[in-house]
C-alpha cells in the first residue's frame, strides 16, 4: 500500500498533467477524436500511468473526453448543433455578465479592464500571451459582475470550448475588432449603461462565433453533423 508521501506525489503529477493535457487540447496539440493512451502519455510526460490514469478522469469529468468503444479514451467531438449552442449561451451568460457590471463594477475593476486592453494591444505577436490576457480580461469582467453562479456557468462553459482549439485571437484581423470591441465595452461600464454594455458585448461574442464557424469549416477534419 503506498504511503502518504507517493499518494500526495501522485495527486501533484496527476494535477500537472490534467494542466498540461488542457492545454495541449486548447492549444489544437490534441484534436477531437485524437486518441489518448495512458502508455503513451505516461512516457511522453515521463510520469507513471496512475497520475495519467487521473488526469483522463479528470478530463471526462469535464466532458472533454469520451469513451469510444474498442478504441478508448479519446478527445470528444462536437456536433455542429453544439458549437452552436455553446456559443448561443456564451453570448447570453457573457452579455448579461457585462449589463451586471455596468451597474456594479467598481472604478478599480474598470481601470483593471482599461489597463489589460492596453496590454493585449502590446501583445499582437504573442499568440499565447494574447489568449491569456484575452481570458482574464473576460474573467475580470465576470468578477466585476459580482454573481457567483454567473462564474460558475461560464466556467463550465470555458472548458468545453477548449475542444474548439486555438483562439479566434490568432488571426491578427479578429485581433484588432476584439481590442476595438473590449474598448466599446468599457465605455459603456464607465457609462454606466447596462444595455449598451450587454447589446455590445454579445455582438464582441457573435464576432467570434462567426470566425469560429469558417475555421471549422477550414480545418482538415469538419465538424460532425448530428
């Protein structure tokens, strides 16, 4: 029976290698339908099969992995009719969540948004540092709305999408209309005006829904249809 210290190694390596597959999933490293097997994964990561074992748990927990029989683990593929809604209801939670700032974000939180726009304009070229201050921009403004289970739908929401692969943000044009629509966003929070906060921030998500949908269309495999 293991002791104590190699259960708590293993959690840690478990923990490390569910943050590295996650990423490899949204960076497009890992695709829908690729395959993963604990031999491979536990040399590739050069960690035992157990923390594997619990990261692929973890990661069909979330739904972002499924079972397919004689085959195994694999990354789960989305429907054509669930991009869809899974943006229908990013545009619905991320909008609302930008009408609830406008009437309750604090000037700091405001200035916090201003401060990473500016940032995420110095980070054209940096396509993972553009994604991640992309994210916390979003998250800032979730927290700004000051409703738990809010965050708590989106962040849900987040994690399916990283079946999507890379950000829209890659392309340097979407880059420019997201930076142009965080901005219009922000002066609707200082504004104070929640209807223009929630009606701007869904055309900000509509945007991205839209490129979403030709990349897919683009890529070598396509969407299943249901």
């Amino acid at each position: 029976m293991p002791d104590d210290t190699t259960s708590r190694g293993e959690t840690s390596q478990g923990q490390g290698a569910y943050a590295r597959l996650l990423e490899e999933i949204r960076s497009g490293a890992l695709r829908p339908g690729d395959r993963l097997t604990e031999t491979e994964l536990a040399k590739r990561l050069q960690i035992s099969r157990t923390p594997v074992r619990e990261a692929i748990r973890q990661l069909e927990a979330d739904g972002l992995v499924t079972h397919v029989p004689r085959v195994g683990a694999t990354i789960r593929t989305l429907g054509y009719s669930e991009v869809m809604e899974l943006y229908e209801m990013r545009a619905v939670l991320e909008a609302t969540a930008a009408g609830m700032a406008a009437r309750s974000a604090s000037e700091i939180e405001i200035a916090e948004l201003e401060a990473i726009n500016a940032e995420m304009a110095g980070a054209r070229d940096d396509g993972a540092r553009l994604y991640a201050l992309n994210r916390q921009f979003h998250l800032t403004l979730l927290d700004a709305a000051k409703n738990r289970f809010l965050v708590k739908s989106m962040n849900a929401l987040q994690k399916t999408l990283l079946i999507l692969g890379p950000s829209t943000l890659e392309e340097a044009a979407r880059a420019e209309e997201a930076l142009a629509e965080h901005a219009a966003v922000i002066a609707a929070l200082k504004a104070r005006d929640a209807a223009t906060a929630e009606a701007t921030m869904r055309r900000h998500i509509e945007a991205a829904h839209r490129l979403r949908l030709r990349q897919l269309r683009d890529r070598a495999r396509p969407i299943e249809s249901d």
